[in-house]
C-alpha cells in the first residue's frame, strides 16, 4: 500500500484528538502521563463539551497541561486544584470542571483539599495520576510510595516504621458520601486504556448528571524516577502497584445491586 492510500479518510485508523495543541509534550519517553491527557481530551471532544470545559492544571510534571489540552485551563497552586475547581464550578455551574493531578499534589500537599471537596460532593472530576512518587523534582517518597519502595529519600526502601503506610486515596474518598463514581485504572496496555476511558467518560457523565464528585484514579509508571526503563516500569508496576492498588471500579452510587 503506498502512502497515498494510506492517507485516505477511509483508510484512517487513528486521528489525534483536535483537544490535544500540537505543542510536543514535555514527558519522558515511555510515561503514562501523555496517555491519560489524550484520554481525557478524547471524551471531552466525543461528548462535544470542549466549549464548556475547564480543566485545572496542577504542579508537578503535569504542570504545563495548560499547553497541550486545547480547552480552556486554570492553573492551580501545588495541591489546590480541588478548591479552584470548586470555584470555577459554583460560578460556571452549567460548565464541566475537571482537575489532572499527580499523587503529591492530590494525597500530599492537597489532602485537605481532595478529602474536603470530595466530601461536600462538590460537582467536579477529579483525575489523579498515581506513580508512587514525586516526579518532577527528582522521586522523592510520596504518601503513596510503597512499603519497601525505593525512592531518592527513602534509599533503602520506604520503612513502613518510620515513615508510616501509604496513603490509598481511592479508597479513603469512596468512603465519603460526596462521592458518586470512584474507579482506579491504568494506561500502559490497550485493554487498560480501553477502561480507562470508560470510566472517565461515565466521571464526566456523572458531573452533566449532577451527583457528585466523580473520582478516576490511574496508577501509572515513573520510569525516570524508578530509574527503570519504560517495558521494565511497566512490569514492575504490574507486580507491585497492581496488588497493593488494585484496578476496577471502587464505588458507582448508580450500581445494579442485586
Ligand atoms: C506547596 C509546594 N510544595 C512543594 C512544591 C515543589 N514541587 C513541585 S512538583 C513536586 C512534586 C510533584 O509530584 P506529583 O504531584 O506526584 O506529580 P508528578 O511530577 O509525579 O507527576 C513538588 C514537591 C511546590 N511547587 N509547592
Ligand atoms: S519524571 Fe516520571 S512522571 Fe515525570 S514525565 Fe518523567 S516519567 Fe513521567
């Protein structure tokens, strides 16, 4: 087939979401980050609310998601997303408000904020990239490090002893009746991506429906951190963030229940 055939519109297998600027983005090689962008952007544009939606950039290597979704983006200081997000939304109500955040932005630095909005229920989505660890400044230990996980401050391993058990965010904020839909997923292989877009398209749903905060957690690899590369970040993440985080859907008020 030559590259003429190709190219036709009939032949096109895969377009890039318009959503997503042609801005290259500024990920290592092999990191789920540009991943979990290109999903969210994609529901956006399927559900045709690109107009009435607001994301909420955080800190973190994340930081400049402002540059590659093509919607309009506020940024937040490191944690606050969850309160911005809140007041964008009370003044846009009729508006779509999501924020993007990674683990030491949502369950360190903005623990107060996540736990507090998630349980006034405020009618937002929250998209939280779990990779173990701080990313952009170097793999410091976050709350969600695993027990035995190294980390640039915790060489030896994080000692559950003294540095205390990590914190699954997911689970605490399925607990709390602002909630509507919480769901953990990843985005290193086909089917997982196939997820994990449905469940961040039933987040957003949920917030056009009004019930609550919906909650998408995607636990994802740090291969610069973890200093592994992407195929050994990915396997690695399969068999030790995997048990400890395990992947489906926590909590859908909407549930048949038998
Ligand atoms: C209040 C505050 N504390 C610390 C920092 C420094 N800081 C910037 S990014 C970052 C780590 C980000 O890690 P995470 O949120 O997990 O995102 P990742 O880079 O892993 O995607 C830290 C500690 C900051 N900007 N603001
Ligand atoms: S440092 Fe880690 S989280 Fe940040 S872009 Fe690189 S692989 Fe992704």
């Amino acid at each position: 087939m030559n590259i003429e055939d190709i190219i036709k519109p009939e032949n096109l297998v895969f377009k890039k979401t318009g959503l997503l600027t042609e801005k290259p983005l500024s990920y290592c090689p092999g990191c789920g980050h540009g991943v979990a962008h290109r999903l969210v952007m994609e529901v956006i544009e399927e559900m045709g609310i690109e107009e009435k939606t607001i994301g909420i950039a955080p800190v973190g290597c994340s930081v400049l998601a402002y540059e590659f979704m093509n919607i309009d983006m506020q940024q937040a200081a490191h944690g606050r997303a969850p309160a911005v997000a809140t007041g964008v939304k009370r003044v846009l109500p009729d508006h779509f408000v999501f924020t993007y955040q990674g683990d030491g932005d949502l369950a360190a630095i903005g623990t107060a904020e996540t736990i507090h909005a998630c349980n006034r229920g405020e009618n937002i989505t929250i998209i939280f990239i779990n990779n173990g660890i701080y990313g952009m400044t170097g793999g410091q230990m976050a709350p969600t490090t695993l027990p035995g996980m190294r980390s640039s401050t915790s060489p030896y391993g994080r000692d559950v002893a003294s540095m205390g058990h990590p914190l699954k965010m997911t689970e605490l904020v399925a607990h709390l009746p602002g909630t509507c839909y919480v769901a953990r997923h990843a985005v290193h292989t086909p089917a997982n991506v196939t997820k994990t877009k449905k469940s961040i398209r039933k987040a957003f749903e949920y917030q056009r429906d009004k019930k609550g905060l919906s909650f998408v957690e995607i636990v994802s690899n740090c291969n610069s951190g973890w200093k592994m590369t992407p195929v050994d970040s990915n396997q690695w993440m399969e068999e030790n963030m995997f048990p400890f985080y395990p992947l489906g859907v926590i909590k859908d008020i909407d549930a048949k229940t038998k």
